[in-house]
C-alpha cells in the first residue's frame, strides 16, 4: 500500500499533535517557552533513505531512539545535529557551554527530551490505531548518518518517515528531525487506520 499525498497530510498532522502535547510537557518541566511543530514529512523506502543519507556519512549526530511494538512496530528516533543538541541543552538547563557540568547533564537532558518527544508521538499513533504500543528504554548515541541508518536498520521492506521537526525555545530557533522507521507491515497497517478514520 503506498501513501497518497492525503496519508502523509494525515501522517504529518498526527505527529504535530503528539509534539504539540510534548511541547506543553517539556514547557511544564523546564518552564521555558517551548514550542515544536513539523512543518514537512518525507517517506521513503529505508534502502532510499539509507542511500542517501550515506553520502554525509561523516556528519556525527546526537540521537535518542527507542523500539516500538504492537499493531506498528519499528524503531522512532529524535536526532540532532551537534551543535543544536548542545544548544538544545544549555537552554533547557541554563548551563553555559563552559560550564563543567553541561556533559554530565547532556546525555540525560537529551534523553529525557527523547523520551517525552517520541511517546508523545507515538501516542497520537496509536490513539489512531486504537490500540496499545510498548516501548523500551531510550537510547543515546553518537555517530554519523550513516551510521545510524544501519543501525536502525530493522527488516529489509520497510519505510522511514522522516519529520523536520522545528523546536522554539524562548524565541531561539533549533532544528532536528524525528524518524520514524516502520518494520514490515506496519506501513499498510497505519494507512488502513488513517483511511478508516470518520472524516
């Protein structure tokens, strides 16, 4: 089943719902002023998406992933470039980039925005779904695209949705993407649910 341009209407629209709820979360923790919107979704095949992004293989990234299963299963990832990631943090944490303690503090602050991010993503899936996900535990790594698209990796015949995701943070701006890699299946799985919903 391949998405037609209303599936990736629809597909973008429950994700900017999932980071609009993250978004009051991580205001509630922080009390910063945070918003978080997904202006443009992309979905490719992940032979397509590991192809490309290994022509920047070199470029190191900040990623927080974590599994998912159930009716859509795969992997979802919040990735960062360095510098956004440590920029990400200092604002969150109002440590300056001198401070000693701001790499104690990065992978944990990271993690938790990780965290907060992709569940409330995924939430907004399986509301659509009507059906319970289960995650693990998020994980953090360093290393370059290509890098991560391998392991990532999950099956051979499977999609990566990939969100630009565009973070406000007391009016400073910072960009990173949120990837979603679908296992075998879970593609069809989630249009069936989108084409099912009452319009």
């Amino acid at each position: 089943m391949e998405p037609d341009a209303g599936d990736v209407d629809a597909i973008r629209e429950l994700i900017n719902i999932g980071v609009g709820r993250a978004a009051g979360m991580l205001n509630d923790i922080t009390g910063c002023a945070i918003t978080l919107t997904v202006p443009s979704i992309q979905i490719v095949e992940y032979a397509h998406f590991s192809k490309e992004t290994g022509k920047e293989k070199d470029a190191a990234l900040s990623t927080v992933s974590l599994n998912f299963r159930g009716p859509v299963s795969g992997i979802a990832a919040l990735v960062f470039p360095p510098e956004s990631a440590a920029h990400l943090v200092m604002l969150m944490t109002q440590e300056n980039e001198g401070s000693g303690e701001l790499d104690a503090i990065r992978i944990e602050t990271l993690k938790e925005v990780g965290n907060i991010i992709i569940n409330a993503v995924m939430g907004s899936i399986a509301n659509i779904l009507r059906q319970h996900l289960s995650y693990s535990l998020p994980n953090y790594q360093e290393l370059g695209i290509s890098s991560l698209a391998r392991s990532l990796h999950t099956q051979v015949d499977d999609r990566v949705v990939i969100a630009n995701a565009h973070f406000r943070i007391e009016k400073t701006p910072i960009n990173g993407n949120i990837l979603l890699i679908l296992e075998m299946g879970s593609m069809d799985a989630l249009l069936t649910s989108i084409r099912g919903m009452d319009h």
